[in-house]
C-alpha cells in the first residue's frame, strides 16, 4: 500500500494557514480589480476537487489504498480554496464566493476508465503547478505571490502521488492489467502533452464531463464567469507557448520514467501508443 508512507510524507511538509502565510505582510495598493478577481474564479474551481473526489471513490470501489489517498488530496485542494477565501475574507469581503456559487461546481461526472481518469489528473496536477507559479510571477501583491507559490508546490506532490499509483498499475498488477493501463497512460498523455495545438485549455476542470448537461458540463462552464480562463492563461498571467512546452516537457520527462522509454517528443510517445495498439491487437 502507497497511503501510509504517502501520508507519513506529506504530512512532513503540510504547511500552516495561520503561520505559513505571511498574512501581515498584504501591501493593498499592489493588487488590482482584475487580480483580486481572478483569485475568486481560482478559489471556486479549487472548490470541484469536492465532485472530482466522489468521482474518484466512485470509479475506485476495488481500490481502497487509492480511495485512501483521496483523503490527503481531497483536503489538501480545499484547503488551497479556503485559503484563496481567506485571502478574500480578509482583503476583498465583496469577492468571497457565496455558498451557492461554490456548490454550483458540484455535479455528478460520468464514470470513465480509472487509469485514464489517473493519468488525466495527474497531467491535470502537473499543468496546475505551472499556471500557480506563472500566477505567483504576474501578482504583485506580497501574500497572494506567496499563497499561489505554496499550493503550486502542493500540486506538484500531488502529481508524483498519482506517478506512484501509475506505476503501482504497471508493476503491481496483472500482466493484462498493465498492458491495458500502459495504453490507457500513452494515449491521455498525447493528448495532455499537445495542448498548443488546441484552442481550448487542457485541464480536467475545463474538460466535457457529462453528457446529459453538455456542453454546459465542465466545471468553467459553472462558474460566474465561465470564460475567464481563457483570459486569465492568455492576456493575464500569460501561459504562452514557452510555458506549455514546459508543461510538455514535464509529461513526457515523466512518461519517460514511467515507461523506461525515451519521448523527447509528443510524436514519440503516440508513436510508442500506436504500437501498443498493433501488439495488443490478433492476427
């Protein structure tokens, strides 16, 4: 089981709202309309690890050690909610998200494929590290640079929890379990890895999730204003094509290790997929 040493783990580096945070340290006339905006729409969509998490317990019923785990990540996310909120509370009262707006968020996603839903969150944990820091870079205001540095460092643990159970998958399972989820993991990481070739951003919180709401089915779509993320990565904290190739990178750095394969490109690894495919299929 990974729960144990996971929790020992993190529990070693869990920071403290009330002492971490240097909260005596806010300078007001360093943060702007649009910035203390965006914390708000930041705090509401940290608020869907609440569905993420029933989705995750649902489709993982045979998995009690990852249904374990659920439990450092489901509150290390709202944690990072409550604190945007805290943010809020104490600095911009008028942008606190209402009860209403935060339980919007929750609804019931569609059961999918566990190890696709895995390696989709872990790609998710990865881009999320480098929007949070590229968010630290464009605030300007002391305690929101620091609180976007501490949870992008939360997000980056939690992506190399969900490595470990992708290799638990590949390692500790039936030789057909593996193979299947080997697939599974070569062909959500094409498409992670290929978000400069899509208009939309790639990122769990932004992806279709049930069919009898779409398209008004991804978590965005439920927020006050479900177009500020594309506003947010483009004009704001500027995610351009240099930060996505470093999201990339880092997927396929990792699918690397995983697979004891080397992608220095997108094409390599969906190269490495097709192939999987014409051996998984008979004569």
């Amino acid at each position: 089981m990974l729960y144990p040493e996971l929790f020992k783990s993190m529990e070693a580096v869990r920071w403290n709202m009330g002492t971490d945070i240097p909260w005596d340290e806010f300078d007001g006339t360093k943060l702007t309309d649009d910035q203390a905006y965006t914390i708000k729409m930041n705090a509401i969509t940290e608020w869907a690890a609440l569905p993420a998490t029933e989705m995750f317990l649902r489709d993982n019923r045979d998995d009690s050690d990852f249904c374990a785990f659920m439990s450092i990540w489901f509150f290390e996310e709202q944690k990072h909610s409550l604190a945007l909120i805290e943010y809020l509370r104490r600095f911009r009262p008028e942008l606190v998200p209402t009860e209403e707006e935060l339980h919007k968020v929750r609804f019931e996603f569609d059961p999918a494929p566990a190890m696709e839903t895995l390696m989709l969150h872990f790609c998710g944990e990865v881009r999320l590290n480098h929007w949070y820091r590229r968010a630290s870079d464009w605030h300007t205001e002391p305690v929101i640079k620091s609180i976007y540095k501490i949870i992008a460092q939360d997000e980056a643990r939690h992506a190399g929890a969900y490595l470990r159970y992708m290799k638990r998958a590949l390692l500790n399972q039936s030789k057909e379990f593996g193979a299947s989820a080997r697939m599974a993991f070569a062909k959500i990481g094409v498409l992670m890895a290929s978000a400069h070739r899509t208009p939309q951003a790639l990122h769990p919180t932004n992806l279709h999730v049930n069919k009898d709401m779409y398209p008004l089915d991804t978590v965005q779509s439920k927020l006050p204003s479900p177009g500020w993320l594309e506003n947010w990565l483009d004009n704001q904290i500027h995610f351009d094509k240099e930060w996505e190739g470093k999201v990339s990178s880092r997927i396929l750095h990792n699918m690397s290790l995983l697979m004891e394969t080397s992608f220095n490109t997108v094409q390599d690894l969906n190269r490495y997929r097709k192939a999987l495919i014409k051996d998984a299929t008979p004569a």
